[in-house]
C-alpha cells in the first residue's frame, strides 16, 4: 500500500501554507479518498443541519447501512485531514463500511474547518454534536467515538474535558491513525527511521497551523494531558505501520494505560496512513474494520448490560 501512495508525498509537500493552498488539498484529498473506495449501495445518507438545546449549531449526515436495525447504539465519526480538509462528504464511503461492519448506525459531525475556522471550533463542534446525541436520547454508554488523524486529537480532546468536567464519558473510542503531538516532533522522529510515503512531517504541521495559528505548543486542549486516575471509556488505536502517526498511536496508548485506562493498539505492517478508507487498494482495509466491530460489539454490548442491571 504504501508504493499506492507515493506520487501524493511530492504534491502535498509541495502545497503552500496559504488559504489556496488548503483549498488545493481539499481537491486533491477528495480525489484520493474516491479513487480508495466508493460509498456501498445499500446506504442510507440523511443530511442534518440543526440546533442543539444550548443553541449550538449542528451539522453532519446519518449514514447507515439499510440492514442496521440497532437504533439505541450509535457512532459519532470525527473525521481527519489537519482539522482544514476533508468533510462528512469525503469520509462517507469510510463511514458507511464502518456501519456496515459494527451494525450501527453512525452520524459523522460537519465541524468548522481551518482557516476559516480556528482553535477551539473544531472542539467545539465535535462536544456540541456529543452533547446532541445525548440530548437526542442515546445514553452516554451507546455512544461509539471513532476517527481519523486529527480526528483522533479531536475524540482525545472531548474525553480529557468530560473527565475534566466530571461529564459521562462514551462508551468506548476507536482512533485510525490519530494525530497526539500537533508539534510533530513524534512524527519527525519516526521520520528518521522510516519515510512516511504520504507527507512529511514539516507539511503535516504547515496545515495544521492553520488551526493552531499563533498559539504556544503547550496551550491546553492542544497539547492534550491524560491524568492518572480519570474515567476514561476503553479505547481501539489503528495506525500503518509505514506511516509517522505510528508513534502518535504508540504515544496515545502508553497515556491511556498510564492514566488507568485500557487501550488496545493495532499496528498494520506497511501500511500508510489512513489505510481503511482504501479497501480498493488495500486488503488489510476490511479486516481492519472487522476488528473495530470485535472491539465495539464486545465493549459497548457488555457495558450497556452492566448499567442497565445497575
């Protein structure tokens, strides 16, 4: 997979630390993500621009397969890209896959992008879309966090506030290929020992910049802290073993299990970055997605049964 990838390092490096720039990458992106996959024709797509009871505005689709029954659990899907380019749009076919495989149905947040949007918009968002879920009727507990790189920043960020907060956590979280340290000096170091073949780690942080523009490295809720002792919802991390974001998964593992959380890490030897959007291309894709469906039947069906006998 990682060969599959090599004529996008070239242009994303290339692509300038400017609004076009970013609008180049949402183009190219978007192309990337059709050409990995297609949405399944037996998928329901329900678009949703609404306000929450705290006058929040919230935007996304619902996406499910038309097999799925189970309307008590759902997943709220936080999209990746460096929090400025992608969209529920690019990650419907991702989506979809993923409803299909777990039997739930999903509803993917439309958060505010960089730069038109920055820091704490995105956050924001994503907790206003948690908050409407759980006003919507869905228990904390049949809540499925999942993500993709800076998705996986976004989830760690909404559950480090609701332990901070004392607020219900989910009941369980899946991170593909998360993004930890928005400084990328993780990344960078994996860089020495192995090419990411779809940007480097100096490009990465150039879009990302667009989020965090003119903020220190060590503001909170960017740099995220996990404290020993919190409540924290059992965690899934997958990353490619090809890619930098391995170490930020590694990194997000040893801070869960450190803070007294339980986290399961899948490494997939060779793979890039984000690999599961590309069951085209990648086999490894659907079996990545089979094993997400393992960890939330097993988490969130034990945990429901336990509250409910409470």
């Amino acid at each position: 997979m990682a060969s599959t990838a090599l004529w996008l390092r070239p242009l994303a490096d290339r692509v300038p630390a400017t609004a076009s720039g970013v609008k180049f990458a949402r183009v190219l992106v978007a192309g990337s993500m059709r050409l990995g996959a297609s949405t399944p024709r037996d998928t329901r797509v329900e678009k949703v621009d609404t306000r929450s009871a705290g006058g929040a505005r919230i935007r996304g689709e619902w996406v499910s397969d038309t097999a799925v029954s189970d309307t008590r659990r759902v997943i709220l899907y936080v999209h990746g890209s460096a929090y400025a380019i992608c969209s529920a749009a690019t990650h419907r076919a991702l989506v979809a896959r993923l409803s299909r495989t777990t039997g739930v149905q999903a509803f993917t947040v439309e958060y505010r992008l960089a730069p038109e949007y920055r820091f704490p918009a995105a956050a924001d968002d994503v907790r206003a879309a948690y908050l409407w879920l759980i006003e919507s009727g869905h228990a904390p507990e049949d809540i499925i966090l999942a993500g993709d790189s800076a998705g996986g920043h976004l989830i760690l960020d909404l559950v480090a506030e609701n332990a901070r907060t004392g607020f219900a956590q989910p009941g369980a979280a899946v991170m593909l290929s998360p993004l930890f340290d928005l400084t990328f000096s993780l990344a960078a170091q994996r860089e020495q020992r192995r090419r990411d073949p779809m940007i480097s780690a100096r490009a990465a942080r150039r879009l990302v910049a667009h989020y965090t523009h003119g903020l220190a490295d060590d503001t909170p809720r960017l740099r995220l802290a996990l404290s020993q002792g919190i409540t924290l919802p059992p965690m899934l991390v997958q990353a490619g073993g090809a890619e930098m974001l391995s170490a930020d998964a590694e990194a997000i593992a040893d801070a869960v299990v450190a803070a007294g959380g339980s986290c399961e890490l899948q490494i997939y030897d060779g793979q890039m970055h984000v690999f599961q959007a590309f069951p085209r291309l990648v086999p490894e894709a659907d079996r990545a997605l089979r094993a997400i469906a393992r960890f939330v039947s097993l988490h969130t069906t034990a945990q429901t049964s336990r509250q409910r006998s409470a």
